[in-house]
C-alpha cells in the first residue's frame, strides 16, 4: 500500500519532540548496545559473498539464480556478520543484523560487506532505521572503515559523537586469522551462499 505523501510521519514528530539531551540518552545506548566486526576483520575481507544479494519483494523467490547472482532472505548477511565476530550464530539469541544504507540490500557489492552490517538487540533494532541513528551508524562506519555506502558518498558529519562503542570486537592475532581465513574460504567456495 503507497502511503499518501502528505501522510503524518510520526518518526518525525519525535525526533521534532525530543531535546537534545533526550537524543544524546538514545544514541548513546544505540552505540553502546550496537555490535561492530573489527576493523583489523575488514581490512583483510570487505565482502563475504559477492554473487548473493537479498531479493526483490514478491516477484523474485528465495535462492533464485538472476544473471549469475543468487537471491536470499538475510541469512547470507547474517551467517557472514556472526562469522566475522568471531561467535557461532546458533549460540546469539534477540538479535538483529541490520544494513546501514537503505536499498544496499539488492547490490552484491554492498549485501554482506561488514562495513554495512551491525547488530542490534531486538529491542532496539528498529532504531536503526530512524533517520538520527541511521546517519550515526553511517558515520560510525565510515570512521572506523571508512566505508561510504552504495553512492560513494562520505556521510556528513554529526552534531555528537558517542565515545564508547562498547561491542566492537577487537581479537587477539590468533582469532583473528582464524576469523579471516574462515571468511575467505566462505568467499571462494560459496560465493553465492549456496551450499556445495
């Protein structure tokens, strides 16, 4: 259903009604709440998966081969987020592995890159899409990966920047190689998420 386009936008209206301590409060539990991969992670492998992107509403099929690149839910997002931080995805529970660019979903290229995933807790991942915490997480990401998203764009710069960013792996050397070389082989040997 196309909403009107003079509709009431109710994220509007709080982000209109809260003051800025009332902001600061929340952007600081989004980043202290929020889960990074490491930036050491993502300097050796940016994309997990490079031939799966998620699909398009109802029109195309989960697993579904379009011009050499397979369709999906989130699950290669997600098994590619967890892998990276090191934990075993059947052993986190209430949690949600978002995108921080709008429509980077549907680009291979940007579909599981790590500088494009964090992880919420499920009581605070639909922040993640409310326009002042969305430019938070851009700006986070380009700081600590520089990464710009879809369109190249380095992200404008905020207004407050949190200073504790409590979940953002850092691992030990040893962890670390095992991190990457277990992402590597997903890349090489399942590029498109599927199973071989």
């Amino acid at each position: 259903m196309v909403k009107d386009r003079n509709a009431l936008n109710l994220d509007e209206f709080l982000e209109h009604d809260l003051k800025e301590p009332e902001i600061k409060l929340i952007i600081d539990l989004v980043a202290r709440h929020s889960w990074w991969v490491s930036p050491k992670v993502y300097r050796e492998i940016q994309v997990i998966y490079p031939k799966a992107r998620r699909k398009k509403g109802i029109t195309e099929k989960r697993n579904e081969l379009i011009n050499g690149i397979r369709t999906w839910d989130n699950q290669p997002a997600n098994h590619a987020f967890w892998l990276a931080i090191g934990k075993d995805r059947k052993n986190i529970k209430n949690s949600f592995v978002c995108h921080i660019y709008e429509g980077s979903v549907w680009d291979p290229k940007h579909f599981t890159n790590l500088a494009n995933l964090v992880a919420f807790p499920k009581g605070l991942q639909s922040l993640s899409e409310w326009s002042p915490i969305r430019r938070l997480l851009k700006y986070h990401s380009f700081i600590i990966y520089g990464y710009k998203g879809p369109n190249r764009l380095e992200p404008l710069k905020i207004n407050y920047y949190p200073q504790i960013w409590r979940n953002q792996m850092n691992h030990s050397p040893k962890e670390l190689e095992i991190i990457v070389n277990k992402l590597k082989n997903q890349r090489e040997t399942r590029a498109e998420f599927r199973r071989r």
